[in-house]
C-alpha cells in the first residue's frame, strides 16, 4: 500500500493557492490557450453575443464594446459566447509501473496525481465538470465526482490508496478516451516516459481529432547514474550490476529518452495536443506555471529551457 501524501507537501499548498489566487479572466484565458477554442453555452468567449449589460467595476476591459458604449452614451459590455469546453477528462494510468522512483525521490504516481491537481485547481475555479478516470490491467472504474477543489482531493486521493498490484494497460485508457462522445472535452492523460509506443501514439493523434489532450509525462531516475546504485527493478527487486553503471551508459539513456521525448512532443504538437514532461512535482508545478505565463503574455506556447519540460500548442 503506498503512503499517503500529507498536506505538509509543499507542491500541494502551491496547488491550492493556485486556485485561489488566479483571478476568474486569467483562469479562464490561460485554460483557454491550453485547450484550443470552441463553442461553448458559457459566458467571456469572442463568438457569438449573448446580451449586453453596462460595465461594472472588476470587469475586464477587452470586454467593452466602443459602437455600443457610444451609441448609449456610457461604457458596455458585450458577454459573448465563451470559447473553451465544459468538461474535463482525467485519465490516470494506476499500473504498478506507477511506482517507479523519479530523482526526486517521490514516486511516478505522485508526479501525475499533481500534475492533475493542477488541472482541476484551474477547471474547477473555471466551473467546468470533471471526470477521473483510472486504470491498469484489472479495471478501469470512473470515479463520481461533485463539488469544488477540496471534494476533488478527496477522490483523487481514495483512487491512489491503492496497493498497486497490477500492470498497466494503457490501451485500454486510450480506447476509453475514444469512446468519450463529448465532443472538444478536453482531455488530460497522466502517465510516465515509458506508457506511450508507436500504438499508443497513433491512439493519441485519433484522440486528438476530436479533443484537445494533455499528456502529463512523468520522467523516472537514470538507473545507470552512479547515485543510483541501490534503485531495485520494481517486478523482480535485482539491483543492475556495478559495472554497468558508470558515465557512459547514464548518458547513452537521458540521450535515448531526451530522443523520444522530443519525438513524443513533435508527434502531439502536430496533432494539436501539448506535452507536459518533468521529473518532480516542482518541476512539474513550474511547467504549468510557465504555460500559464505565457498564455497571459499572449507569446503563445513554447518549450521552456532545459531537458526536462515540453510544450506543445493547439495549432
């Protein structure tokens, strides 16, 4: 059984004053450039207009309408159809390949499950409805969900007390995600760098036709890096022989997975998905705080420095 996570965790206090902090208009134009834009029955989007009301103090100024404002003699606001969808989709992988260590010293699991956290702080500061979906080779269970962040953590965390017992099936989860008739529902897959093949990933750009996806990938440790001479294979529980462990080998493995990951990034990109890969919870949280930042500076999204983070952006 894995332990539970506290709430000393540092990265989940950040997550929840991340839901608190952002204001509504920055939730809503962040998660906006996230998903890509579509119709929605929601107020604040740049379609269709919904009515007109005068301005009133806390509303944003793009949001004022000149032709109207000066036909009326006083400032007005035009509340348009909003442009983003009403319902997330979190698809978390719960094989025991999950428990696989990352350098900082937490587990995969703990790493997806935060990098979700993340999502739903936003959508559910956005009003959005949320799913949770979870599976490995034995189910696939959606679990219910009603109410706010609080509510949220609570269900995120009875999938997780779990005993992690059985392998993956990622298949299935994609094929779940083929099966969402939810049309442009935005969809957010956690896994680890090693969930996604070539079949995985021809699944992933069918997916993304109709949806805009996330992938949350989680980067374990380097097993042939000299600091890890005691990591253990999870399945079998041998430790890899000392000679093999050296600079070389360390290196010819971040090169492979940098390989992939960039692959991976370019592959989902082209389809109009994003990736989001770290190795840490901080490193994750920075990720999402990056993305978010970029999208408020309306430079769209890019990669960020370094090796261990990707974007990608809905074209």
């Amino acid at each position: 059984m894995t332990g539970r996570m506290t709430g000393e965790d540092t990265i989940r206090r950040k997550i929840e004053a991340l839901a608190t902090t952002l204001t509504l208009p920055t939730v809503r134009r962040a998660m906006g450039v996230i998903e890509g834009e579509h119709p929605s029955n929601r107020r604040f989007g740049s379609d269709d207009i919904m009515d007109i009301r005068p301005y009133e103090p806390g509303d944003e100024a793009r949001r004022i309408d000149w032709h109207t404002s000066a036909r009326s003699g006083r400032p007005m606001v035009v509340q348009r159809q909003r442009q983003v969808t009403s319902r997330v989709w979190m698809l978390l992988d719960t094989g025991k390949e999950m428990t696989g260590a990352c350098e900082s010293g937490e587990q995969a699991w703990q790493v997806a499950a935060n990098g979700l956290r993340m999502f739903a702080a936003l959508s559910l500061r956005r009003s959005d409805d949320i799913s949770l979906v979870c599976a490995d080779s034995s189910s696939i269970t959606r679990a219910p969900f009603h109410g706010g962040f609080a509510q949220f953590e609570g269900m995120l965390q009875r999938a997780l007390d779990q005993a992690w017992a059985h392998p993956r099936n990622m298949d299935a989860l994609l094929d779940y995600a083929r099966r969402i008739t939810d049309r442009n529902a935005l969809i957010v897959l956690a896994t680890d760098e090693h969930a996604i093949g070539d079949r995985q990933l021809a699944s992933l750009r069918t997916i993304a036709r109709f949806h805009p996806v996330v992938l949350i990938d989680v980067a374990t440790i380097n097993p042939f890096t000299a600091r890890h001479r005691h990591v253990a294979d999870a399945d079998t529980g041998r430790r890899l022989p000392a000679f093999l462990i050296n600079t070389t080998s360390a290196g010819e493995v971040d090169t492979h997975r940098r390989y992939l990951a960039a692959q991976l990034e370019s592959e989902l990109h082209a389809g109009g998905g994003m990736l989001m890969r770290a190795p840490s919870s901080q490193a994750m949280f920075d990720t999402f705080i990056h993305t978010i930042s970029l999208s408020l500076a309306g430079t769209g999204l890019s990669s960020p420095t370094g090796p261990t983070a990707t974007h990608g952006r809905r074209a």
